[in-house]
C-alpha cells in the first residue's frame, strides 16, 4: 500500500479569471465615483473633481478594452493577474493623494488586492503587491494633498496619528494576507488529499470488480475448454498410431493445463468475491500476507471471545486503511509489529502496534492532517519521499466505514506507535459495504 502518485490527482493552482477582476473593478469604480458624489454634493466639500474623475475614467477605460478584446471566462497567468492587482493599488494611491493621503479612512482598501491575490496567487506575487501597497502608504505620508474638510474649521491630524494609520495598514496587510493564505492553503491541500482519497477507493473498488470478473472468465470459460480437452482425447485414442497423435496429446495437455490455471482462478476469486463474508481473523490475514517477507516479524494475536467471531462483507476501504496502517507500522518497526484483534457482542477492534520510535509529539497532534509526512532519513536522501496522505487516506476511508481511529505511543518504558481501530458490532458487520463516498 503505498501513497498516490501526486500526478493523479493534484491540480495547478486555480488562476483567476479575468471576469472576477473585472468584476472588482467595475465595483470599485462605481464605489469611488460614488464617494466622490456623496462628499461633493451631499456634504459639499471642496474635492479635486477632474483629477479624481480622471482617474476612474482611465481605469473604466481599461476595463472596457480588456472586456472586448479578451475573453472574460479565461483564466489569466499569475503575473497578469497581479499587474491588475497592482494596477488597481496604484489608482487607489493616485484617488488618495488628491483626497487627503492616509487621513482618508478609505485608505485601508489597500488591503482588498493583497487579499485577493493572498487567496489565488503564488506567495512571491502576494509579497510583491504587498510591498507595492507599504510603498504607496508609506509615499501617502509625505506627499497628499489636503483632506476634502470645512474650510472654516480644517482638519489638522498630528503626525503620530498618521503614523499609526499606517502602521495599521501595514499590519493588517501583513496579518490578514498570511491568514488568507494559510487558510486557502490548507483547504486546498485538504481537497486533494480527498480527491486522493476517492481516487484510492476507486482503485481498490476496481481490482474487486476485477476479481469478479475473474471468476466470471473463469466460469464461462470452463465449458469450451472441457468440449476441446474431451474431443482432443478422443481424437488421441482415434489416432494414436498415425503422425498426428504427438500433436493432438500436446493439444490435450495444454487444454488441461488451461483448465487448471481457470481452477485457480475460480478458487482464489471463490476465497475472496466482492460480495462473500469475510471473518475478523480472515480480513487480518489477508491484510498481513503482503507484509510478512521484510525482515520484521508480525504477530497476530487474536482474543477468544465467547461471542460468535464477527463477519462482514469484503469492503476494500477496510482493507486498503488497515493495510495502510499495518505497512507504516512495518516501515517504523525495528524489528516487531503486533496486530492484536479482539470482539465482543458490541464492539469489534484491531489495534496495531511497533516496537519503533513511535510519534513525535508534535505529530501526534496534528495526525489528521493530509499531507504530514515523517520517513526515514535514508528514504528521504534516497528520493523516496511520500505525499505523506497514506495515514490521511487510510483513517478517511475506515471511518466512512464506521470506525473510530486513534493513535498513541506505548507507555514509558516501552517505545513504538499504537494504532486502534474499533468498530461498533452491528456497522462491522452490515451486509451493505459503506465504501464509496456517499453523494
């Protein structure tokens, strides 16, 4: 059991479309002809119309010719993408320099592009136009012209104010950008790493079905091969002193052999069909075998209960998240893995342990997470280094199943991992597998 090629299911970053921005834009020109009709006309300070008016007609302007000459659905490269961004800081700064610099309270809208570009744009491009926004504040300090105000009573704001509105525009660029990108971050990587999820269930839903189609291959083709196996005896019978008769015994010999491998076949499917019961000990076997030839010994242990040893159907997300487990346990181990396994009339449980260095402390807290991976020093210098989902996948798929996964370390002085999966009875043993994802 080892974790999904990232290939399969990792996507670029989302690019924005340019619809969005232009959207933000047509937006944010309205706000500001807006603002600038409120203050002239409804509170009649004295505002620098025509630059002001200038400005959201050029950036109209630009709006208009980018919706005509470009397709609004097309998602835009990164850096055109933050040259709008940035272009839209830089109107930002040219309306504030005319309308009173940082003593204007619209001058924390310097935040909306960092934002933006915080939730769908590369980390440098993120920085890049948060420089830009600190460069245009910090310039507003010293270069603005008078705040639109009563000229028979000015606004006069003392310069250590004015340092502390931009050391809040400052901050709050800082703070709430690496926030929206934290968060956007994580939810991303939590939706491939369900992606992945799905991806592996339908992997191992796959080989079952191919297991049964096996079986089918098998049952219908028993009857050709015996017709050719008993006509080819009796032709060998018929013939056996002409020329032929060498050739028609191969022929005879191969169909047998044919018939032999489809016996096999029709066992091993028989063991092992999408829909027949599996016993407890039977699901722990079958999860062990592919792991007992790399130099560390697994012992199974399983209690006896007075009550009848629990059954369910085959469900591969059982058998792919136990397996899982149980191949991190071998690639920890020193040099045992114990798989204990025990029942009674309500709870069925599995617990797998290791004698090896067990979880750092602070991985035991965050175990949950997809994409937290610690290998082995030589693994990692050899090149072999997972997406770190195998455990992510693995707990995923058992609780969809019913089951409650949690992991500890053994008890000082003993070392080693513990893993405990535990089922309640009556869902462990439900004839319906809760495998696939539920719509």
């Amino acid at each position: 059991m080892t974790d999904v090629a990232a290939s399969d299911f990792r996507h670029p970053r989302r690019y924005v479309r340019l619809d969005t921005i232009l959207r933000l834009r047509w937006l944010a020109a309205l706000g500001q002809l807006t603002a600038i009709f409120i203050v002239l006309q409804g509170l009649e300070f004295d505002v620098p119309v025509i630059p002001c008016v200038a400005i959201i007609g050029v950036s109209a302007l630009l709006n208009l010719v980018l919706q005509i000459v470009f397709n609004p659905m097309q998602r835009l490269e990164p850096v055109y993408a933050a040259a709008l961004l940035a272009l839209n800081i830089v109107e930002l700064a040219g309306l504030l320099y005319f309308t009173g610099g940082l003593q204007n309270p619209f001058s924390f809208l310097f935040l909306a592009p960092v934002l933006i570009s915080a939730t769908a744009l590369p980390v440098r491009l993120t920085m890049a136009l948060g420089f830009l926004a600190v460069a245009c504040a910090s310039l507003l300090v010293f270069f603005y012209l008078p705040l639109p105000w009563d000229p028979e009573d000015p606004l006069i704001l003392p310069p250590i104010y004015l340092f502390g509105v931009w050391l809040s525009i400052v901050l709050a660029i800082g703070v709430t950008g690496l926030y929206s990108f934290q968060v956007t971050e994580e939810a991303r990587k939590l939706s491939d790493a369900l992606a992945a999820t799905d991806l592996v269930l339908t992997r191992e839903q796959h080989l079952t079905q191919l297991d049964g189609l096996a079986a089918a291959a098998a049952h219908e083709l028993g009857t050709p091969l015996s017709t050719i196996f008993l006509i080819s005896r009796e032709l060998e019978h018929a013939l056996r002193d002409t020329q032929l008769a060498g050739d028609i015994k191969t022929l005879r010999e191969q169909a047998q052999r044919c018939r032999d491998i489809l016996a096999k076949i029709t066992q091993l499917s028989a063991a092992g069909a999408p829909f027949d019961r599996m016993p407890l000990s039977t699901l722990i076997e079958e999860t062990v075998a592919p792991h007992r030839d790399f130099g560390v010994a697994i012992k199974v242990r399983i209690a006896v209960a007075g009550a009848v040893e629990p059954a369910g159907t085959r469900n591969p997300a059982i058998l792919y998240g136990v397996g899982n487990i149980l191949e991190n346990a071998v690639d920890f181990a020193r040099t045992a893995v114990e798989v204990n396994a025990w029942w009674n009339t309500e709870t069925v449980e599995i617990v797998i342990s290791d004698d090896g260095p067990g979880f750092a402390p602070d991985i035991l807290k965050r175990i949950g997470e997809p994409y937290l991976s610690r290998r082995r020093t030589d693994e990692a210098q050899s090149g072999r280094r997972g997406l770190g989902l195998g455990v992510f996948i693995a707990r995923t798929l058992l609780e969809r199943t019913g089951a409650k996964v949690s992991f500890t370390n053994r008890i000082f002085p003993d070392h080693g991992a513990v893993v405990q999966i535990a089922w309640p009875r009556a869902r462990f043993e439900e004839n319906e597998t809760a495998a696939e994802p539920s719509s």
